[in-house]
C-alpha cells in the first residue's frame, strides 16, 4: 500500500476542517467591535438585544453595551471607553456637542415618562396633571402617607425628574433631605422594584415600567401619562473621534443608520406589542420628517431639538446623508 504523501494528508486535514466550519471562520471577514454606553431605561426593557440581533446580521460588527444612566455615559464617551451614546437629556446631550466630545447626533425614538406609585393611590393623584400630581405628594409626603423614590443619579430620569419638580415650585435639593423622600442611586428596573417594596411613587420610563409589571415584579399602577411634560426622547451620538482617539467611528455611523432604518424603525415600533398591548418605545424617524402625527412631533421639536435641528451643521462630521436639511 502507498502511503500518503504531506500534501495529501495537508488536503485530508484541511477537508476536515472545512467541514467543521474552522477554515469558513478563520477566511470569513473579522468582525469588529462596536462599545456602546446606553441608559438603563432601553437596555432594561431588551429591546436593545433585538435590535443588537438584527444588526449583527446584517454587519461584521459585534454590539457591546456598557448599560448606565445619561450622565455616566457620557463621562464613558469623553474617556474613550465608548464609541457611541444613547441617551435621553437633551440638556445634557446638548453639552456633550458643545464640548466637542460628540457628533451626528440622530432622534430615533421616543416614548413617554409616567409617575406610579401603589393602587391605593394614597395621595390621590390619578387624574392629575404633572404639576398638581407632583403637589398632592409632597402634601401626602409631609403628612406621613406617602414616600417618593427618586433616581437620584444624574441619568437622563433623574435629570427630567429634576425639572418636573423644579416646575411645581420645589427644589429637588431640598426635598432630598425630607423623610418620606428616598434616593435609589441605581438604574430604571432596580428603582421600580424599591418603589414597589416600599409603596413609594416614583417617575419612570414607560417601556421599563410595562415590562416589570407584565412580568409580575412590581404592582405598581400608571397614575399619570402621555402629558407633553412627559416626553422621553432618544437620541444616538457618536464619539468625534477628533477629539478622542481610537474610537471606532465608521462603525458608530454604521449603527446611526441602522437605527434610523426603515427596518429598525419597524422592529421598534413592534417590540413586544403583542405582548404589552401598547408600544414600549415609537420610531420618531418617519414622524419628523413627514409630521404624521403634527402633536408629538411638535413636542419633540420643542424638548429635544438644538436651534431648529436634531444635530445643528456645526457638530456634523461627514456623512451629511444624515440630514434631510442639507
């Protein structure tokens, strides 16, 4: 019998390889890593997994989210250690471009904030506005027959909370130190579940609220919604990589445009709402650019854009595909 020459068993091998999916993996494109800090208020409610599944389909790129509030994940973005942010305080947003840390800013969804709190509704607020609902609590509070959770951790709720009490006349400094008002210090989810445990009212975002309550983690009731004080706006910005170095930039765009992509716009306006009865979170793409619905729109414009724009001319670097304005 012949024995087998090097260059055949070389064929052998690599023929078993082949088989097992090891060459097919070593040839293929290398993928790459995409490191995105996003709040608690979308990671929390898994919508991020989906859109994450459907986009590494599409890309060589791997999604890597760092999940925390607004403000630390801008502190994430100015060190490098991100490369792109989602997030959802304008103030705060606004900040990060003027700085220069951030650029091509993208609106790709909004939803609304609602104050729970337990179904007895000890300070009656239900039915409220936001204003007179914020001053039935602090009355209920000081009476010993309510407690409020706050934040408390300059996330992008923190922040709106702060400017709710701020227009009911009070001061969120001040009120901290009162008794029956409480600070979590933690994301969306954990401070739901500490409002819940101690009957507590508390101001969420409304994907993370109807997922814990479907899912039978917290009892807590919608006392107050959809008011244009509400309105929760999400945005996407990339690192500038001017400023920052090494941050993989190409990749932030290529994300930017998938998010404000008719099929993601798709996969977010249905998330989950066969289940939930309700939309977590709207696609705002179509609504700005065609006004379909001319209320909401406006309340967008009016809470979330900078001078007329989403991202004005001066913190847009390439791309201007971005931009029905240009």
């Amino acid at each position: 019998m012949q024995r087998p020459t090097p260059l055949h068993m070389l064929i052998v091998i690599l023929t078993v390889l082949l088989t097992v999916g090891v060459i097919h993996d070593f040839l293929s494109t290398p993928r790459r890593r995409l490191i995105i800090a996003t709040t608690t208020s979308l990671y929390d409610t898994g919508i991020l997994e989906e859109i994450k599944r459907a986009f590494e389909e599409r890309h060589p790129i791997d999604l890597h989210f760092i999940s925390v509030g607004t403000g630390l994940a801008i502190q994430h973005a100015k060190r490098g250690d991100a490369d792109l942010i989602l997030v959802h305080a304008p103030s705060m947003e606004l900040a990060f471009l003027r700085e220069g840390y951030g650029v091509n800013r993208k609106i790709f969804a909004y939803n609304f904030f609602v104050i729970v709190g337990p179904a007895e509704d000890p300070a009656d607020v239900e039915g409220s506005n936001v204003t007179e609902a914020l001053k039935k609590i602090v009355e209920a509070g000081r009476l010993n027959r309510a407690r409020w959770v706050s934040r408390g951790d300059n996330s992008g709720t923190h922040l709106k909370e702060i400017s709710l009490w701020t227009a009911a006349g009070f001061n969120w400094t001040a009120l901290r130190g009162e008794s029956w008002f409480m600070e979590s210090g933690t994301g969306m989810g954990r401070t739901l579940l500490i409002a819940n445990e101690r009957e507590a009212y508390t101001l969420s975002d409304i994907g993370t609220y109807l997922k814990y309550s479907s899912e039978g983690l917290i009892e807590l009731q919608v006392l107050v919604d959809e008011a244009e004080e509400l309105i929760n706006v999400y945005s996407a910005i990339a690192v500038d990589p001017r400023v920052v170095s090494n941050v993989n930039f190409e990749d932030a765009v290529t994300f930017i445009k998938f998010l404000i992509s008719e099929d993601c716009q798709n996969l977010i306006q249905e998330y989950m709402r066969d289940v939930y009865g309700r939309s977590l979170f709207y696609p705002a793409v179509k609504l700005l650019k065609e006004n379909t619905d001319p209320r909401a729109a406006e309340w967008i414009r009016n809470y979330a854009y900078f001078n007329g724009t989403e991202c004005p001319p001066q913190y847009r670097y390439n791309y201007p595909e971005l931009y029905d304005d240009r």
